[in-house]
C-alpha cells in the first residue's frame, strides 16, 4: 500500500469506504514491489506526519525468512517445518535410488552383456577367474614392505619372489638400489651371511643399477664384528667390480670397527699394505704415511710394497726429496729394495729430468745385485728420447743384449718415435727394418712422420727404401701412401713417382 494525492479507483468494502470518507488523504492498493521501493526510496516517513504504528492501516512489510508463492488457501511453513520437509523429501528421493541401483546391480552381476530395453539378450557363460591373483608391485612398494618386515627371512623370501606368479612372464622384476640396501642391512643384522652374499652377487650382475658406497660400508661393518675378516677384505677389492668407485672410507670404517671389537687393530700386515696402496692410487698421501708409521709402531716389518707405493706418489705430487729420503730409509729398517723399487725411482728421475741420478740408480741396480728388466731400460729410453737425448737412448737400447735383457716391442717403438721426432731419419730406417724383421708393427703415426720427413727433406731413395720396408712387413696404410705419391707428383718426377707406382702394385 502507499500514500497518494488522488482518489482511490480501486473497489473496496462498505466498512472500509466509510471510514475513510472523513479523511483527506486517500489509499491506493499497489504491488508488494511498488511497496518496497517505495520505502527504499522514502526511508524516513515522517515527514508525511503519519504514524505507521497507529494507523493499523498500512505497516513496514515485515521480513520473513521463507516466501512461498503458493496458491491462496494453503498455510505458508516455519523455518523448522520447512526444512524437515525438505529432509524428509530427500531421504525418500535417495532410498529410491538406491533401491532402484541395487536392482540394476543385480540384474548386471548376471548378465554384464544385458542391455536395456532387451531382456531377453541370452546369457553367456561366465568366466571363473582366481581371487588369488597377486598385484603387480613396484619397486618402491617393495622397499616399503623391507621397511615394515620385521622378519629377515620372510623379508629375503619376499626379495627373491616379489610376485608369486604361477605363471611368469620372463620379464624379470626391476629392483632398486633402495631395494638392495634395505635388504642388505637387515639381512647382515641379522647374521644372515651367506643369504647377503646372493643378495650382492645378484646386485653384481644387475648392471642398471650403481649402488652407493654406504652399501659396502655397512656390509663391510658387518663383516668386522662377525669377525670375518678374509670376507671383508674380499669384497674391498671387489668393490670395483660393482660399478662403484672404491674410496678410502670403505676401509677405515672397517678399521675403526676392527679397532671398536678388539681394543686394537688385528690386521696383519698384508692388510696394511693394500690399505696404504689404495691410499696412494687415490692421493691420500699424509693417511698413507700415518699408516706406514703405524705399521712401525706395531713393529710390522715392512717390505718395499709399502716403500714403493710412497716414493710413487711422493714423486707425482712433486715431492722428491721426501721420496729420495723414503728411498734410503729403507736401509734403516732392514728392508732391501727391489726392482719395483729401483723402476719408481728411475722413472721419478726421468720425469723430472734429472737423468744422472738416474744412471746412478741404475748402476746402484748391478751393485746390490737386483736384476734390470725391459721395464728398466724402456723407463730411460722413453725419457730421454722425451729431452732429444737420442743417441744415449740408442746406446741404451744396444746394451740391453749385453745385460741379458731383450729389447719388446715397447723398447723399439719408443726408439723408432723418438728418433723420427728427433729428424734422424737415417737411424730411424735402420730401426724400422730391425723392427720389421723381427714382426714388430710400428705405429703408423710414427711411419706417417717418417715418410713426411722424407719428402720434404727430398731424400727419395731412402724413401723409396723405407716403403719397401713397410710393404714387406705389411705395415703401410693409405695415408702413408697418399703422403709420398702427393709429394712426388708435386716435385714433378715422374720417374721417382713411377717407381713408387710399382712398388705399391707390387
């Protein structure tokens, strides 16, 4: 309803007419959305000078929570009633449902193949499958299972049949170094040794997996309070062969367990002596000599293992005085080098250039009575062919007859090298044809060198003799050959090219 100025169209009752003849103001019935814009538009109503609370013929709407627009006759609900009624719609809406899905689940349990609207589809023979067929399991699902299992023997029964298949496909399941690590420490806790080393050597020929050195770490502190020595020691070097770099830490952990159990270190001597070599092979010098002084506080006798493992190193990081001291210590303990020892020290002189300690060396070798090697001579003939010494490194190379030792293939290809480094062409001919002679192969990097020298030089006669030397030992290639035929045809002789031309038909 709302206040207007004009007359009233509307019908109304006797009653209320006469009531409201007496009054100026006149009343309009409007829609309940006039109404309430209206009063969001004039909000405050006194300036009309009407009271809404003593007229009893017109009030602010009041606010209800629920509206139904329902035909006229029916009660409008409550808060409670209608959200009951809604409860109890839904939960009939929803027993039906179910009942209705349970009809339709059976009919299918059946029939899978029914399809609605043909009922009378015929049923096909069901197919009786095993219930008991395992899962496929990952690899990581394994490792959960090790984690869980309190059990080794199930846990390594489990590890060698993950999946109970009765029938197998041959595709073999794929493990994880998780896998294996998680296997191994609980089986080497237990004191399971011999099912751990299936385990590692099954981890030995699984070549897609490169396990983590903590493996051997545990395995060879397990080995150290089992007091299995020979085992701990034979998979140290062993190490390598499972694809994992071998480092110092493997051993002192082994070590230090050894020294936890006994109060002190019970390995023998052998024992120190690879230690102290694999410290070496990879830099450790300072761990390798504190062992040394170990083994002579433990009053170890040492042997020139040991002395020659050190000088080695002592002379790659530049250290020669130390290894020269190291050298005449071995005098003090009793111990007498041998050739090894006399080989390490020649070969750190050479390195270093210092060529007369060398000899000296060498000729301290017949005084002491150790017997030189190939490997002797080749060690100073390589390096002196190095410094351009190649004539010494060929009077080296005649007397090793004379001492009883006999040139090897290594001897005449780094005589052979140095002289064709060396432009001693002539020298290094009479070398080749020893070499041939004998059915040693030169390297062809060497023969190409040769042959270049040759030619640029224009000796062409004793090139000529040089290829004939490399046909009959069947030691030239192509290169070779492109080498002398382009400079010849350069130098245009062709006489000198034709003779080449029948050589290499011959």
């Amino acid at each position: 309803m709302a206040i207007s100025e004009s007359s009233s169209s509307t019908p109304s009752s006797p009653g209320i007419s006469s009531s409201l003849s007496c009054c100026s103001p006149s009343i309009q019935m409007v829609s309940k959305s006039v109404s309430e814009r209206l009063l969001g538009k004039f909000f405050d109503a006194s300036q009309y000078d009407f009271d809404y609370e003593q007229s009893g013929l017109w009030s602010p709407p009041v606010r209800r929570s629920v509206f139904l627009t329902s035909p006229a006759g029916f009660n409008i609900c409550s808060n409670d009633e209608f959200f009951s009624k809604l409860k109890k719609a839904k939960k009939a809406c929803r027993s039906w449902r179910l009942r209705s899905f349970a009809c339709f689940t059976c009919q299918f349990a059946y029939n899978p193949k029914l399809k609605i609207g043909n009922m009378k589809t015929p049923k096909p023979k069901l197919k009786i499958e095993n219930m008991n067929t395992p899962k496929p399991i990952s690899s990581f699902r394994l490792s959960s299972l090790f984690r869980k299992e309190k059990d080794p023997i199930v846990a390594y029964n489990l590890f060698k049949n993950p999946i109970p298949d009765p029938k197998p496909s041959g595709k073999a399941f794929r493990y994880s170094p998780r896998c294996y690590d998680l296997i191994i420490n609980k089986l080497g806790k237990a004191k399971m040794f011999d099912q751990m080393e299936e385990v590692l050597q099954q981890l030995k020929q699984d070549t897609r997996v490169v396990p983590e050195e903590i493996i051997f770490c545990n395995v060879l502190k397990f080995y150290g309070r089992a007091r299995l020595h020979e085992r701990a020691l034979q998979l140290f070097d062993e190490i390598p062969q499972y694809r994992c770099q071998r480092t110092v830490n493997e051993a002192f952990k082994l070590k230090a367990e050894m020294v936890r159990l006994y109060g002190f270190c019970p390995a023998t001597a052998m024992t120190y002596k690879m230690m102290i070599k694999g410290l070496c092979k990879i830099g450790e010098l300072s761990l390798a000599i504190m062992l040394k002084e170990e083994m002579v506080g433990n009053n170890m006798k040492l042997d020139s293992t040991v002395y020659s493992s050190l000088i080695n190193t002592l002379f790659k990081v530049g250290r020669q005085e130390e290894a020269v001291a190291l050298f005449e210590e071995m005098d003090l303990h009793g111990c007498a080098p041998d050739t090894v020892t006399y080989n390490v020290m020649i070969n750190g002189f050479c390195k270093v250039k210092d060529f007369d300690k060398a000899y000296r060396i060498l000729e301290n070798m017949v005084e002491k009575g150790c017997k030189r090697d190939v490997f002797t001579y080749n060690t100073l003939i390589g390096g002196l062919c190095k410094d351009g010494k190649w004539s010494e490194a060929k009077d080296l190379f005649e007397d090793m007859p004379r001492q009883g030792c006999k040139p090897d293939v290594v001897s005449y290809r780094l005589l052979f090298d140095g002289l064709c480094g060396g432009g001693q062409f002539k020298e290094a001919t009479l070398i080749l044809d020893e070499m041939i002679f004998k059915g040693y192969v030169p390297h062809s990097a060497s023969t190409r060198n040769l042959v270049a020298g040759l030619c640029q030089k224009g000796k062409m006669k004793l090139l000529l003799l040089v290829l004939d030397i490399l046909a009959k030992g069947n030691a030239i290639d192509q290169g070779t050959w492109l080498i002398a035929i382009s400079k010849v045809y350069q130098d245009d002789k062709l006489s000198s090219a034709s003779k080449l031309l029948d050589s290499l038909v011959l």
